[in-house]
C-alpha cells in the first residue's frame, strides 16, 4: 500500500474542497444582506432583543461598515468556528448543532447501514436470477420507494404500526418511563429506533439494489469472469470474489454522492417521527423563523456533505488500485 | 456470432415505448392525474379551502371521496388543488432548470477551454451543496411564495443537465461530421442547433423528465416543513396539518400522499420508457 | 494409432436467443491427439470459439450444449457433474484467451490470479502455490516475475499480460491446452513470441494444443493438423502440408488462393464474394453453396456428409463423393 500517495491524494480531495466552503460562506453572507429587511433582524432571528444587544450585535459584526469588511469579519469568526448565537435556545449555534448531531447520526448510521447491505445482496441476488418472479417484484417495489415522499411513508408506518398496531413508540428516541441508562437504555433507544430508520432507508434501499443489480449483470457478462470459470473456480465466488468486488465500485460512488440528499431526507424523518436530531433542529428553526441556526445548519450540513465526498473517494481509491497505482 | 444478412426496418417510438408495460401504465396515470388537476377544480361539488362544507374529521364517504379534515375542508378537493400546484412547479421548475442546464453545458462544452473549467468548477460547487438545504434557506429568507419556491428548485437542479450537455457537445464537437458541416461554411448557430443538441436531447429529456418528478418531492418536503405557499393548498402542507390528526383521521394523510406518489412514480416509470427510445446505448439493447 | 486424447463427435450447440435459434456449432466432430498441435481455422463467425467454449463446457445461456459427446482422457465431459467438470477445466484441460486486458480481473493481483487456479487444482497450501506461481511466471518469460507478481494487470503491458494468461493456464499442467486467438489483440512484434512460448511450453509439458486462429501463417508454422470450419461445421480436415499443398474444399481453396508467396506470412484472410450466412437461417444444403464457384445442383438440396479422401484428410463437399467411394475405406 503505497500510503505516500494515498496521502498526497487524499490532500488533494481535501484542497479541492476549500472553494467550496468559501462560496458556502459566501451563499451565507449574500443571504443576511440580500435578504429583505435590515441585516440586523436576520441576525436575530425571530426571537425578542433587547435594544442594548442589537447595539452589540451591530458592532460586533460591523454593520456600519464596508461590505468587503464586513465580509472579512464574518470569515474570520467562522474560521474560529463561532457560527452565532440563536437568542431562542439561548446557546451558541455551534454547540447547539453539535448536541443534535449525535441523534442523527445514530439514524442515518444504522439506516445506511442496512439499507446498502441488504441493497447489495438482493441486488446480487437477483443479478443471478434476472426476470423471475422475484425480480420483477423487487424491481416494482425499489421504483415505488423512491417515488414516495419519504415523510408520507414515515407517517403512514406511524400510522399502521405505531398508532393502531401499537408495536412501537410515536415519537422521540426515548421512553421517560424507561431506564436511562445501560441495557435497558439501548433497548428503548432501538425501539424507538426501528420505525424512522426502516422509512428512511427504503429510498436508499431502493437506489442501492436497482445500481448493484444492473452492475452485476454488466460485470457478470464480462471477459475475466469467463476466465475465472475456464480456471474451474465454483460459481458462488465467482460472484462474490470477482464479479462483485468490481460491481461494488459504483456502487460505493453513489452512496457518496447520495450523501446530501439523504441528509434531507433525515430532516424530514426526523419531524415526521419527532427525533431529536438535526433534521428536528431545522423544522423547529424554520417555524421560529431562527436565521442563525438556519444558516448554521446549512454550514454544518454542507461541510459534512463535503466529507462524505472525501470520505467516499479515499474507500474508492483503496478498493480500485488503478487510482493510486500508476 | 451471427451476423446480419438484413437489417430491419427501425421500430417507430411508440412501438419502443409500448414495448415497457410499466411505461406505459405511467403514462396512462400521468395523464390521468393531469385531468383530476385541470378538471376537478370545475367539476367537484366542494371548493378546495371552504372550510365547514361537511362535518369535522369525517372518513371517506360517497359525500366526501377522501373524507374531511379538523376544519371540515373536503381533502379530496383539496388534494386536487394541491396536485395542480404540485405539478405546476414540477415542470415549471423542470423546464427552467432544463434550459439553463443546456445552455450553461452547451457554453461550456462548445468553448471549451477556460470558460468550460470555470463553468464545471460552479458546476461541481453547486453539486456538492445540499440542494434541499439551500432550498431551505433560501425559501425561509425571501418568503414562502409559489414563485420563489419555483425559483429556488429551479436554480439547483441544473447542474445533471449541463453536464449532460457539456459531455454530449464535447463528444460531438470533435466529430466528423460537424466538421462537414463547418467545411461546408455553417454558422456556428446552426452547427449548435441542426447538429449537435439534436444529439444531446435524448438523454436531456430522459433526465427533464425524471427532474419533475425530483422536484414535486422537494416541493412537497418545502412545504411539508412549512415553507410552502400559504395562500395555495398544497399536498406537503396538507401532510403537514395531518401530522396531528392522523392518529383519528388515516384519510389526511394517506390520500394526499398517494397524489404525490402516484405522480412521482408514474414519471419515473415514463422516464424509464423514454430511456429506451431515446438512449438505446444507455440500456445496451 | 494410439487413442486420441480428445474426442467430439457430433458436437452441436445451439444460441436461443430472441431472434431465433442460432445454429453455432452444427456438428463438430474433431479429435485430437497425445502431444499434437491442432489448428481450427476459420473466419470470424463460423463458430470455432463456440466450439471451443463447447469442449470445456462453457458455454452460457441464451446457448446450449444439445447433443453430442466429448470424451477427454477416457471422460465423457458433458456427462460429468458440474462439480466434477470444474476439478477438470483449469487442470487437465486449460484455457487461454485472446484479450489479455479483458480477461484478467483488473482488481486482482496477477499473482493472486494465478496462485487461485493452482489451489483450485493442486493440494498444496498458499505458500506452495505462491512458488508455483511464481516458478510459472519466470517459465512463461517474465522477468523480475518476484516483483510483478505484485502487479495488478492495467500495470503489465499486453504481452506481459498475454503471458501472465499463459501462466495460470499452464500453472497446473494441462494435458490439453486450447488457445483462442492467442496473439490477434497483440502487436505484430509480440505475437511471434508468444507462439514461440506456446510451442516451447508444448514441448516441456508434453501437452497437445488446440489453436484456434483466422492466421493461416501460424498454423503453417507450429501446427500438425488443421481443420477448416465454416458457418457451424467442419469442412476439410487434414495434416499442415496436405491442406496447404493441395487444398480439397473450394473453402480452403478459396481461402489459400489469397495468398501472394509461400514465404510470405499471411495477416489476414483474403474476402471472399459474397457474405458469411446467417445461422438462424442458414442455407440449405451445404452451407458454403451460396458463395461456393464450384457448386452444383445438388449442393443446395442436400448436405454433402463429411467424406473421407485418404487417412486424416477429409471434405465436406460433393466433389469428393467419388474420391470417398474410390480411396480408403
């Protein structure tokens, strides 16, 4: 493993990433002044302020001053990672976010988890067996999943299984009945959690078991996998061995680049099933009409897109040696 | 290992089509909801917003198809109007979105050089950046209008267009026979317009057709947030207001959903269709 | 003569695919014997691959193996269980192709490649079979075989990987080698080597080759035997001077009317009028009829039968009817 040039790569991605937070920074400062009404109220949010805090705010971002240094001030607070204050929750952007962050992670975790597990081995196994039964449902069902809105599929599961099966809890990640720690803790937080991952992965199930399927079977009609049975090697590594392993390469492309839209799609599981997450975070923001964690969350959100980016093309590049091996 | 003594004539489109069942069931339901949005404002015994015009939470009845909401709003009604507005901005943002694609690729790719990098780069940007959370923002700071909401999907959806584009007047550009055509003393206009996007429009409205489909789905989750159009019904809004009743009344939410659904699937499956007629290679026939 | 090490007889394998069934392999039947060299010779098309393919049981839907029988060192293959099928193909009965780019998976080592064909044939451990490998690499021609064992194929160049094909087909021993093409992806300069391995290794293994090629100046050079096939059937079989000297079916005559001078080496074949025939619907009678300046009427009635002219030589053609009832039994 040549891990000089793993390394100078992966610089190389994080390099290319800077731009690209400058014009999310850029998006973030356009917006307090582009937006209508005074700057100030933006900052504020929707919450009541008093007038000696405007006064503070007004010197504390310059707003009497040039534009370009306003622009100056505004990047050098978020380099020190001061994304403002949200007066409504009375706490500093930053660590408000970062407290959610956990939940979410906890969901789009698991969920993303099973979901391309399970994607990928339906999409084997149906690579193997094209136009049965099997796969024509399968195919149907994938097509319906990511044609639904993904918070009418959580509200008709809460429906079904919450509301008149009762077999799991509405809302939230914790019972306040329940034990709060240990054990019986992780239980709860597992029961709560079944229903908003199962909705939340069904899209992503979806997308993974439609790519791996087509890949399969084009990878599986190639040259080296004549050679591999000419060799006498069994057909189930066959599979699994050779054609997968370079089957999985889109595969592992798209679940990065997927990464933003499943994070939207978190926010809209988050309020449907009332997790306390990110996604929860930003639902209550908008009603608040709370810019500064709006602003913060969009921050917070793209720098984490970013790094699923990255994070998705280093796995590329140890899976593919073509990439770093000249 | 066989090969060919004579070569059949080329099937017609719709043959090609008709030859995906689930393509053409997409259609049919496409075309349908399209008649329930245009026609049902006229025809239904209930107008969308009254409120009171049947008793408060009522489930589905012969009176009231889809039931009736806490406010006594026929949801049927309403979902009809809703689905109006759903598919209005679909398309609406879908074409926008589609022509600035073409254009932003087809500069790039037909100039090449230092405007091509400096597009892909703000390509690649936007990209890169969450398109719902932009959205989000920027729906929230200018106000929650149908028009803004439009504009909004719109801004963020093109960059899968022009790189379509980008990739398809690169590919062209260097090919015979537009050099021919430049040979026989054609205008760059109508090198751009006879030759090349002809080429490039097959898959571009594959991928136009898919992106109304992407784009009710970000407009619903909009409003499903509370971003949405307070003067208009809207599905997401409607999911929105069920969230609360649906423990007593499934029909607020279940209905106005399936709209939704309905319609996305259908252009999936007539995306699909279109995928074989138009990109023959992408599906390897 | 001693028993040959394989025999096809009758060998048909059909495509079924949407447009109809393609007649592949229309009864083949070819032998080959202990340490020879045989060539299968014809134009793109006509089959020999499929044939190829048939004879290791490789063949893949939409195609089947419909009758016939292979028998193989005393095995009949197409009766053996899959399980049993894979302990011979790789071993015994090994395999090279014509791409080296595509038929090595390009996110495996070579080395690995290589070292998974000799465990799947020889019991011995991983680092036993990694000295084999390499031991295969270094006979195969390639130098510093320590480091590029390493190598993963996009690092080789062609020849390099066409060796490394060579290597894990030999790795186990074959009795039988069957080379598809060997040299038609590679530059002029490389080809010329790789023949000479084939037949070098030839000779250290003892093993027989069945070379199947569009290249008549390799089969003159390092072959004994030839058979000409045409649209899914043999058509002439006979020794390498015989068929080159005096060619009996208008095919063949064809074929070898193209070229300039003996010492000339031929690169391609020379166009014959007309084009080869569909194998849905082939036509009827003998297949070559169409296109054929010597043909009768009764060529396209009935199919003339394979007949014998002399020991080891024979046509498929009308002509010869009379020769077959005069000459050898």
């Amino acid at each position: 493993m040549p891990t000089k040039s793993l390394l100078i790569y992966v610089g190389g991605r994080l390099l290319q990433a800077v731009p690209i937070l400058f014009v999310i920074i850029l998006i973030n400062f356009a917006l307090i002044h582009a937006a209508p009404g005074d700057p100030v109220d933006i900052l504020i949010g929707g919450a009541d302020a008093t007038p000696e805090y405007i006064e503070g705010l007004r010197r504390e971002f310059g707003l009497d001053q040039p534009l370009w240094q306003q622009f100056v001030t505004y990047i050098s607070k978020i380099v020190q990672f001061d994304l403002g204050y949200s007066l409504r929750y009375r706490e500093p952007v930053l660590s408000l976010i970062l407290g959610r962050m956990p939940a979410t992670l906890l969901l789009m975790g698991t969920a993303l988890f099973f979901s391309s597990l399970i994607g990928i081995l339906l999409g084997v196994f149906a690579a193997r067996r094209p136009y049965s039964a099997g796969d024509y449902t399968a195919t149907f069902v994938s097509l319906a999943g990511y044609s639904m809105p993904v918070f009418w599929l959580g509200q008709i599961m809460l429906v079904i299984f919450a509301l008149h099966l009762a077999w799991f809890p509405t809302q939230g990640m914790y019972s306040l009945r329940a034990p709060s720690q240990g054990f019986g803790r992780i239980l709860d937080v597992a029961h709560h959690l079944v229903l908003p991952a199962i909705t939340y992965s069904f899209y992503h199930l979806a997308l993974i078991y439609r790519l791996t399927r087509i890949k399969m079977q084009e990878v599986l009609a190639l040259d080296f996998i004549t050679t591999a049975r000419a060799k006498g090697v069994a057909e189930g590594r066959v599979v699994y061995r050779h054609a997968l392993r370079n089957a999985i390469l889109p595969v592992v492309t798209v679940i990065g680049l997927n990464f933003g839209f499943m994070l939207a799609g978190s926010v809209l599981t988050e309020t449907v099933f009332a997790w306390p997450g990110m996604g929860r975070l930003l639902y209550e923001a908008v009603g608040a009409r709370d810019y500064p964690v709006l602003m913060g969350l969009f921050t917070v959100l793209s720098v984490m897109v970013i790094c699923a980016n990255v994070i998705t093309d280093v796995v590329y590049a140890l899976v593919d040696p073509r990439v770093v091996y000249r | 290992m066989t090969t060919i003594t004579h070569i059949p004539a080329e099937p017609s489109w719709w043959r090609i089509f008709s030859r995906n069942r689930g393509s053409v069931v997409g259609a049919v339901v496409l075309v349908v909801l399209f008649a329930l949005a245009i026609v049902a404002p006229m025809l239904l015994r209930f107008e969308a917003g009254r409120i009171d015009v049947g008793p408060s939470m009522a489930p589905p009845s012969l009176v009231h198809l889809m039931g009736t909401d806490e406010l006594g709003r026929d949801v049927f009604a309403r979902a009809a109007a809703g689905l109006s507005v759903s598919l209005m901005v679909g398309f609406g943002a879908a074409t926008i979105s589609t022509f600035l694609g073409v254009v932003i690729g087809g500069l790039a790719g037909f100039f090449g050089r230092s405007i091509d990098a400096l597009l892909m780069r703000l390509t690649e940007i936007f990209q890169v950046i969450p398109r719902f959370f932009l959205a989000v923002l920027l729906v929230a700071f200018f106000g929650a209008s149908i028009f803004n909401i439009l504009i909004a999907i719109a801004v963020l959806s093109w960059p899968e267009i022009a790189r379509l584009v980008r990739g398809e007047f690169l590919s062209l550009r260097s090919r015979q026979f537009v050099d021919a055509a430049r040979v026989a003393g054609a205008a760059r206009t109508s090198l751009i317009f006879g030759e090349i996007l002809p080429n490039a429009l097959g898959p571009v409205v594959v991928n136009a057709t898919l992106m109304v489909g992407q784009a009710m789905l970000l407009e619903a989750g909009l409003s499903y947030l509370g971003l949405g159009d307070p003067t208009k019904a809207s599905l997401g809004q409607m999911l929105q207001e069920a969230q609360q009743i649906m423990r007593s009344a499934w029909w607020t939410t279940a209905f106005p959903g399936m709209f939704i659904f309905l319609a996305v699937l259908s252009l999936n499956l007539v995306g699909d269709g279109l995928t074989d007629v138009l990109n023959p290679r992408a599906r390897g026939r | 003569m001693s028993k040959p090490l394989l025999t096809a007889t009758n060998l048909v394998t059909k495509l079924f695919t949407d447009s109809g069934t393609v007649q592949a392999v229309d009864g083949v039947s070819l032998h080959i014997g202990h340490g020879e060299a045989v060539a299968l010779v014809g134009e793109s098309g006509c089959g020999k691959s499929m044939t190829a393919l048939s004879l290791m049981r490789l063949v893949r839907p939409p195609g089947q193996i419909v009758s016939g029988s292979v028998n193989f060192d005393g095995a009949d293959l197409l009766s053996l269980s899959e399980r049993e099928m894979r302990a011979v193909r790789g071993g015994r009965l090994a395999m090279v192709f014509q791409d080296p780019m595509t038929f090595l998976n390009p996110l495996m080592r070579v080395g690995e490649q290589i070292v998974e064909a000799i465990m799947l044939h020889q019991r011995v451990g991983r680092s036993e079979a990694r000295r084999t490998a390499l031991e295969a690499l270094e006979r195969v021609g390639i130098p510093a075989a320590a480091t590029v064992i390493e190598y993963f194929p996009h690092q080789l160049s062609g020849g390099m990987r066409q060796r490394v094909l060579i290597a894990m087909a030999i790795s186990s021993k074959p009795t039988l080698l069957i080379a598809d093409e060997p040299t038609t992806a590679l530059d002029v300069t490389i080809q010329a080597q790789i023949m000479r391995l084939l037949a070098k290794l030839r000779g250290e293994l003892s093993s027989s080759m069945l070379l199947i090629t569009h290249d008549l100046g390799l089969v003159a050079e390092y072959c004994d035997r030839v058979y000409v096939m045409y649209a899914g059937r043999i058509v002439e079989e006979g020794d390498v001077y015989g068929i080159f000297a005096n060619p009996r079916h208008p095919y063949t005559r064809a074929l070898l009317s193209s070229t300039l001078s003996p010492d000339r080496r031929i690169e391609k074949l020379a166009p014959i009028d007309g084009q080869p025939p569909n194998l849905i619907t082939p036509p009827p009678g003998c297949r070559f009829h169409p296109r054929c300046r010597e043909r009768m009427a009764r060529c396209s009635e009935e199919a003339p039968p394979n007949f014998d002219i002399a020991p080891g030589a024979s046509a498929r053609c009308w002509l010869y009817e009379e020769a077959a009832r005069v000459g050898a039994p």
